[in-house]
C-alpha cells in the first residue's frame, strides 16, 4: 500500500508536465497535432492551467505527507526541471535545445523513476539500509539511454511547426534520416548491452529472461522501424507511441536483472 501512495504523486506530476507543455506549445500544436485538447479546443486555456496548477500541489502536498526527503526532493526536481522543458523564459525552454531537451527527458523518464523512489521504497517503506543494486544501475543506464533516443524520435513528426516557430530540435538541424539512424542505433544497442548484461546473471532463470526478452524486443524494434515513413506524420507518431511500448515493457524485464 505505501508503494503505491508513492505513485499517486509521480503520476500527478506527470500530468503537470504534460499539462504545461501543451499550454506552452497551443499554438506549434495546431500545426504539428491539431487533435490534442488545448490545441483542439476540447480544454479551454483555463482548463489547462487548472489542470497543472492542480495536479502540482496535490502531489507536492502529498510529498509532504508521506514524508520522504527522497521522495519530496525528486517531485520538486521533476517539477523545476519539466516545467524549465517547456516555458518561454529567459534561460528555460529547454526543448528548444537538442541537448538539453535530451538532458531533460532522460531526467524526467529515466533518472527521477529511478532513484529518488528505489530509496524512498529502500529506507522508507521497507526499512532496510540502503545499497545501490546492480538492478538498481542497469535501469538507470539502461533507461537513459533510452529516453535520450525518446527524446530525438519525439521531435520526427514535429518538424514542420518547430521550423515555422523557430525552434531549432535535433531533426531540424540534422534532418529526419540521421536522426531517425541514430535514435534507432542508440535502442539497438542499448538492447545489446542489457542482453550481456543479462548473460552476467548467476541465476539460469534470469539469464533466459533477460537475454531472450531483450533479443526479442530488440529484432521487434528493428523490424518495425523498416516500415517506417520519414515522409508520414502519422507514421513517425506510431513509431514513437510504439518505442513508449517498448519502454514500460523494459519496467517488467528490468525486475529479472541480478
């Protein structure tokens, strides 16, 4: 049950971060995905600030309840860091920068789901002391490496109204091909460094899990990624949705690393 307190506030923060970055981008939206809610009409300008002004507090608030350190200190960073992503200020608007919109994206999917909560479960919840697992390490370098890719292939579809605003992401700069071959490249042997990772483990069951499910998840990928139009909108979205499904499957192998 203390587990998944703790997972009401990350999903709260989650949607203040997709809530701000929709109300950021309302007007690239109508060019890049007119289906979405704001910039669709569905949700009105103050549904959406509702929306994130709400779901913020009530998840630092239940931060605080829990009280964790850990757990608190990784919902204000996700909060600082996902909201820097997407606001025009001076010095923000990270997702106008190809590094720092990778930099970012591997902090909010990867690093935030991983440590803050691994400690907060380890010290807080279960009681024991605490020790940076080899699970723990894998997931951590695994899921970020990942994200960065997530990062890149986001941006495929986008290009179109990121010109016309000025927004200068990886694609742009680097056109839709180098950056599709390398995203894949990066998945690809992320796939392959888990599999030998796997090969490591003392434990036969382990060993099988991981080695076969991440061949398998890897021969999928690049299977995929053969039917892919660079040219298709619609197609460079279903890749990236499909890539978000290889992802939570990584949540279920990562528990077969010893």
């Amino acid at each position: 049950m203390e587990v998944l307190k703790s997972m009401v506030p990350a999903i709260l923060m989650n949607i203040f971060v997709t809530a701000i970055n929709q109300l950021s981008d309302v007007e690239i939206d109508k060019v890049n995905k007119p289906h979405l809610p704001l910039a669709s009409g569905d949700f009105s300008i103050g549904e959406g600030v509702a929306i994130a002004v709400i779901s913020t507090m009530t998840s630092v608030a239940m931060g605080i309840m829990l009280r964790s350190p850990p757990l608190f200190i990784g919902l204000i960073t996700w909060w600082i860091v996902g909201a820097a992503y997407s606001i025009d200020l001076p010095l923000l608007r990270w997702k106008g920068s190809p590094l720092m919109a990778a930099v970012t994206i591997m902090i909010l999917n990867g690093l935030l789901l991983q440590f803050p909560y691994f400690v907060h479960v380890q010290k807080y919840v279960l009681g024991r002391p605490l020790e940076f697992t080899k699970p723990l390490l894998f997931a951590a370098a695994f899921m970020g490496i990942f994200n960065i890719a997530i990062a890149f292939v986001k941006d495929l579809p986008d290009v179109e109204g990121d010109k016309e605003f000025g927004l200068r992401t990886l694609p742009v700069i680097l056109g839709k091909e180098k950056v599709f071959s390398i995203s894949v490249s990066m998945l690809l042997m992320a796939y392959g460094a888990a599999i030998l990772t796997g090969a490591s483990s003392p434990f036969l069951l382990c060993k099988l899990v991981t080695m076969i499910g991440h061949s398998v998840l890897g021969f999928i990928l690049w299977h995929q990624t053969r039917t892919i139009d660079l040219s298709d909108a619609k197609s460079m979205q279903s890749l990236y949705m499909f890539i978000f499904k290889l992802y939570y499957a990584e949540f279920f192998l990562i528990h077969f690393i010893r």
